[in-house]
C-alpha cells in the first residue's frame, strides 16, 4: 500500500479512517469508530459529523487506518504474559501494619 | 411601526433558513455517500433551528398571534420573503453545493455582523448562527473546489451549477426599505455592506477550482417582495399538505 | 433499526483446527470478546459479516419509508425530530459498516452485495409509509421491536459489533419515544387524526412481529449463534417480550392491535396472540413486498448517481498529494 493512493484496502471506497475524541479537556483521546472519506481534511470534518452531534467532543484527531502498527494477537503472549508475574509493581503486593497511615 | 419592520426583516432571513433547509432534507438518505448524507443532514438541521427561532421572532414582533408554524405552514407564495437562490431546485449534487456556497458565503459574511445588533433577540439568534454559518461555508466551498478541480464531469457539473445560479446572488445584496430602515437604528445590517465580503469569500474559491462567473447573466430578484420562481409553489405545496388538509390539528 | 438476519448463519466450513476451535469456544464462554484480528472459525466471520452487513443495509434502507416523510412533516419540531432521526439511521448504518469491515470485507462490496440484491435487509422497511401515523407507528412499533433485539446485541461475542451496537442503544433511546409520542398525538385529537392511528397501528402491528424472525422451531441456525453468543435470546422470546411491552402502550392510548385473539394470560403473565401469517413474511422476503422494488430503486439511483461525486473527491485529493509532492521537491 505504500505506494498506493488509496488505504483502507480497496479502490472502490474512499480511503478509511480511524476517529478518536476528546470529550472534555482533561481527558485522552479515545478511540470512537472509523469512516471514510477522500482526504485527512475531509476525514475530520466528517468525524465532527458524523462522531459529535450530541456534544460529545471538544477535540478530534483522524488517522489513516493504514498508518496504524498494531501488535499481533499470535503475539499476545510472548509480549504480555511476562508483565503477569510482577506482581512486586503493584501497590497490593507489599504486606504493611493494618495501622500504619498516610502510606 | 419598528416592530413591523423587524417582524418583516426576521420573517425573511427565517425564511431563506427555511426554505434552504427544507432543500437540503431532500437529500437525505439519497446522498453520493454515507458521511455526505449525514453532513447534509446536519446542515438542513442547523438551518431549520435557525428558522424556527427566526420565524418565532417575526410572529412575536408582528403582535398577531402567529408562532413559527402558523408563519411556516399558513402562508402562501406571495408573503414568503426568501431569496429565490434558496428554492431553487437542488439539480445534482454541484448544483446543490454551489447553491449552498453562494448562500453561505453571504450568511457567514452577516451573521457576524448581525450579532452586533442592537435588537438583543436578534443579536442572540445570530451570534449562534455565525458559528454554524462559519462551518456551512468551510464544507460548501470544499466541495467547489473538489468538483472544480476533480474530474472533467465534476468540474463540468461545477460549472453549469454556478451559470445557473450566479443570476440569483445579485439580489442578496438589493438593499429594500425595511433593512435601510432597520440599518439605519443598527437593528439589522444593509444588504449592500455585505458585498466586499461575499465576494472576497466566493471569488478565491471559485478561482481555486478552475471556475468562472458566467458573463452577462443578468440577476434575477424579487423573492424579498415575494415574487417568486415557479420551484416555490410546488415546495410549498408538499411541505404545507399537511397543516393544510387538517387545519387546527395539533400534532 | 434492525434486521432479521439472525437466522442465515452460514454452513460450517471444512475441518478446523480442534484446539484452535476450543479455545475459541473457550474464549467465548468466558464472556471474553472476539476482536478482529483473532484466530475465528470461518463460519463465525462470514455469519457476522453477513449479520453486520444486513443489519447496516437495514438502517441505510430504513432511511427511504421515513424519509417519506421528511419534506411533509406536520410542524417544525415534528421535522426537526425526523431529520436528526432519519439521520440517525444513517449513521449507524455507517458505524456497522465499519463494524463489518473488520472482518475483511469492504464496504463497497457489502453496498453491491445489497445493490445486485445478494444481500438481505430487514423486511419491514418494504412497507410503505403512507400517512403520517406512519411515522409515529414506525418509530414506536419499529424502533420498539429493533430495540428488543439490539439491547442483547451490546454483549455480543464480537467486539466491534458489540461496540457499535452499545452506541447505537444509546443514540436510538429517543427514537422509540418519539414515535409514540407522534401517534399519541394523533389518538387524542380529532377523528381524522384517530383513524389514522389506528390504521396505522393495524397495517405495522403483524410486520413487527415479524422482524423477531421465524419462529424457534424453524430457525435451525439459533442454537449455534447462541453458542456463539452472537445471539443472547431466541425470537419467541424476544417476540413475546415485545407483545407484553406494546399491548400495554397501545390500549393506554386508546388503540387496539388488529389481533381478535389477543388476551392476558393471568398464569403466565403473558399476552398470548394469534398466528402470524408467515406466508406474507415469505412473499416480502422473496421481494414480492409493496416497496421492494421502490427502495431498491432509490438505493441504486443514489448510488449511481454519487459516483460522479465520490470520484471527484478521489481525483482531487490525488492532485493535491500530488501538488504537495512537487512542491516539497522543489524547496
């Protein structure tokens, strides 16, 4: 696709895009839904129209879908199973005084 | 006698929104594809809200008893006030765009203005109608572009809608003497000081896409004394059946 | 909106990996969802993209009987209401193409699929809306019955599906609202207005019950999809659940289902009702409905007549890359 003048795997549709919205200032983007359209220009106002018509963006950010690398589920257990058995990062690992406070 | 005049004056820019809106709900569920029927969509809401607010204001200001649907459903082609490029049918979709942009490019170049009016209910509705006039006209004016310089049929489509429709934007400018009137206390906003900023909105686009001004087309006007194209009638006679066949009928 | 989709499930293919599939099944039976690009039977991802892609027709189809009535709205709130609903038909048509699409199917292909008539959409959107009660009567009867099947949907197997289906819940909560608010209008006004109602009541009441689909004995694929958990409830249940919710509704607004042998069963606390004539369901589903060929005419009339539109569009994005290009090599 690298040289293609189309994503979103087809020459049919226009390109596809990935939608994401901030709600309210103070949060992240949040992944949302995808749409089609010719152009990053028209991908994001089509994103106000079709992802925000009951308020529910303050911002938005459009992608390519085909500029997205994402991991491979075959992949899933090589690259998460080892964080699994660290239990020692979280806080509910470390045996404490049931009276000690501020901690 | 002010009331009258500004009863006129909101009675014809809910108008254009009316009618305009009801054009563009044609489009949907018919439109070129999914995310430019729902834009559609939006921008025949956006237009409908603002008539309704406008449409309500005339009939408050006019002191007869009539609310936004008496002055929607109970008039007949000669008290409509709107521009004739509004009913102008919507042909394909360039035709339709172009209609849209040659209006937006005027509704952005006043509602600004109009929201300094020092008629606070107008200055209300219009202070929200700028943000969505600012949005209309970004869209319409790239979709000019994109037929302009898209294809051969595109640009040609593009172009056949502007020699149809550029006849009709003279009269936006055609100054009456209910808005000289109302220009005069700073109640609305003359007409003619609206041109500079048409043009200077339309022509930069219009040159992006590779499109010219028909010559000597002429302008037509007379929608703001309701005289009217023949498309009027036949508009109203669907959106009114209704309210027209069961008079009284709340619904 | 919805379709009745549920009950083509596709034939299962060749042999599959067994261990693959029992983890698959595994997965599923821990309410863990299936995300698009994980291992899937194949017969799971041609069932869905068939069901997604039906349902998404479903909603681009039932824009048409509503958008009847669009330009003749009785006021201005009424026209309003329409729109951002009708609209709303259209969006989501759109998020469940998008849902389908990650199953590796474009949505150009589903929109032909639909267009040569290879794919199905929900049969009720193939009666016509001829009064305005029409629109009151789709909307609560309609939108009542899709919301009965589209609530289980949220916790549907397949994570994008599911997605979609918990955003279209949550924007389609005022559509059945509003369409009984419409025909209550019309039950308490004039006699005019009443008959209308109620016609219109008597002509949508047997097509809703419909849209849960046939009956569970004769949907053979049920007891997969609910394996599956692409379906959380069989369509008798849904459909009785459907009855018990309506009947109420109706008589509180002084309206009466065409159905003589409607009664409450006090036992059960059902609302028991009559035959449904699957013989009509049959000819509409065959195409022999009274707007089959209307609403498949409005689809590839703009279809057709968008392509103009959507190619300059493609033209002048590929100019522009292409202006940008130059301009850069030039600096």
């Amino acid at each position: 696709m690298s040289d293609s003048d189309r994503s979103g795997g087809n020459e049919r549709d226009w390109p596809l895009f990935e939608v994401f919205i901030r709600a309210r200032t103070g949060l992240h983007h949040r992944h949302c839904g995808s749409l089609h359209a010719a152009d990053p220009e028209m991908a994001l106002a089509r994103a106000r129209d079709v992802y925000t018509r009951r308020g529910e963006g303050t911002s938005i950010w459009v992608v390519a879908s085909d500029r997205i690398f994402a991991s491979d589920p075959a992949d899933k257990d090589m690259l998460f199973e080892p964080a699994m058995s660290k239990v020692y990062r979280h806080p509910s690992f470390y045996d404490l005084p049931d009276d000690v406070e501020n901690m | 006698m002010a009331d009258a005049l500004t009863a006129a004056y909101a009675l014809r820019l809910g108008d254009d929104a009316l009618i305009l809106s009801h054009r563009l709900s044609e489009w949907v569920g018919h439109g070129p594809e999914l995310e430019e029927d729902i834009a559609l969509a939006n921008t025949a809401l956006d237009l409908l809200g603002q008539a309704r607010l406008l449409l309500a204001c005339a009939g408050e200001r006019e002191g007869r008893g009539r609310d936004e649907d008496a002055l929607a459903y109970g008039r007949d082609v000669l008290d409509f006030s709107n521009l004739l490029l509004v009913e102008q049918p919507n042909g394909d979709f360039a035709q339709t765009m172009m209609r849209q942009f040659l209006f937006d490019a005027y509704a952005v170049a006043l509602w600004p203005r109009l929201s300094a009016s020092r008629d606070e209910v107008l200055a209300g509705i219009a202070g929200k109608a700028a943000k969505e006039a600012a949005y209309h006209v970004e869209q319409s004016a790239a979709w000019v572009v994109r037929m302009g310089d898209g294809t051969e049929e595109s640009h040609d489509r593009a172009q056949a809608g502007l020699d149809l429709l550029w006849p009709y934007a003279g009269e936006i400018f055609e100054a009456d003497e209910v808005e000289a009137a109302l220009a005069e206390k700073g109640i609305a906003v003359a007409p003619s000081a609206l041109r500079e900023h048409w043009q200077a909105r339309v022509g930069p686009v219009l040159e992006e896409a590779g499109l010219a001004p028909p010559e000597g087309a002429g302008v037509r006007t007379g929608g703001r004394q309701g005289r009217h194209s023949e498309h009027l009638g036949h508009l109203l006679a669907e959106f009114q059946f209704m309210q027209r066949a069961y008079p009284g009928a709340r619904w | 909106m919805y379709t009745q989709g549920l009950n083509q499930a596709v034939e299962e293919g060749g042999p599959e990996d067994a261990e693959l599939l029992a983890r698959f099944q595994a997965k599923i039976d821990r309410e863990e969802k299936i995300e698009p690009n994980d291992w899937m039977p194949e017969a799971y991802r041609q069932t869905l993209i068939r069901q997604i892609s039906q349902h998404a027709h479903s909603e681009i189809v039932g824009m048409l009987p509503e958008g009847n009535w669009l330009t003749r709205a009785p006021s201005l709130r009424r026209k309003a209401i329409l729109l951002a609903k009708v609209q709303d038909e259209g969006g989501h048509g759109l998020y469940l193409y998008a849902a389908a699409e990650t199953l590796g199917i474009s949505r150009a292909e589903m929109v032909e699929r639909l267009l040569e008539g290879r794919a199905r959409y929900s049969s009720i959107f193939n009666y016509p809306t001829i009064t305005w009660a029409d629109i009151g009567a789709v909307g609560w009867l309609v939108d009542g019955a899709a919301i009965m099947n589209q609530i289980p949907l949220c916790r549907c197997s397949y994570g994008p599906y599911a997605r979609a289906m918990i955003r279209i819940c949550k924007e389609e909560s005022f559509h059945q609202r509003q369409g009984y608010e419409a025909i209550s209008r019309l039950a308490e006004g004039t006699a005019a207005q009443k008959r209308m109602a109620q016609d219109a009541l008597d002509r949508w009441w047997w097509p809703s019950l419909m849209m849960f689909g046939p009956s569970d004995a004769e949907s053979p694929h049920t007891a997969r999809s609910m394996r599956w958990k692409i379906k959380r409830f069989t369509n008798d249940e849904l459909r009785q659940k459907f009855v018990d919710a309506t009947v109420p509704q109706a008589r509180l607004i002084g309206l009466e289902p065409p159905d003589p042998e409607l009664r409450y069963d006090e036992e059960s606390g059902h609302w028991r009702f009559g035959e449904i004539d699957w013989s009509e369901f049959n000819e509409v589903l065959a195409g022999n409905g009274p707007c089959n060929r209307e609403r498949m005419a409005a689809r590839r009339k703009a279809h057709a007549e968008g392509a103009w539109v959507r190619e300059a569009a493609t033209a002048h994005a590929r100019k522009q890359r292409r202006r940008t290009a130059m301009a850069a090599a030039a600096e």
